[in-house]
C-alpha cells in the first residue's frame, strides 16, 4: 500500500475545524442568513446534549 503524505498522518484537527467551519459560514450567507442569524444557529449546536440526528428550531421572523 502506498504511504500517506504525511499532512494526512497527522492532520491538525483545529484546521480542519477551522475549514469546516469557515465553510459552513459561507453557505450559510450564500443563502441569505445574517452574521446574528448564524450566530444564533450555531449557539443552538454548541447547547445540544445530542449532536445526532440534528434538528435546528426556526429563528423568529426579523421584524
């Protein structure tokens, strides 16, 4: 079997973090939240006991 590069042998976890993240960011306002809408998307997350299966409750109506 060939070797892996060695990026791939030890990955830094915080930079993959970091890039999924980033990108789950951009998508997000690429289909129209705002930065305080994503926010408060990703504090619902981070307050899960469970992170699976995941079921985001709806953010009240802007104005």
């Amino acid at each position: 079997m060939k070797p892996r590069p060695l990026y791939m042998e030890n990955p830094d976890k915080y930079e993959i973090a970091n890039e999924v993240l980033s990108s789950a960011i951009r998508v997000l306002q690429a289909v129209g939240f705002y930065e305080d809408e994503i926010l408060q998307l990703f504090d619902q997350v981070a307050k899960k006991r469970e992170r699976f299966p995941l079921h985001l409750e709806p953010l009240a109506d802007r104005g």
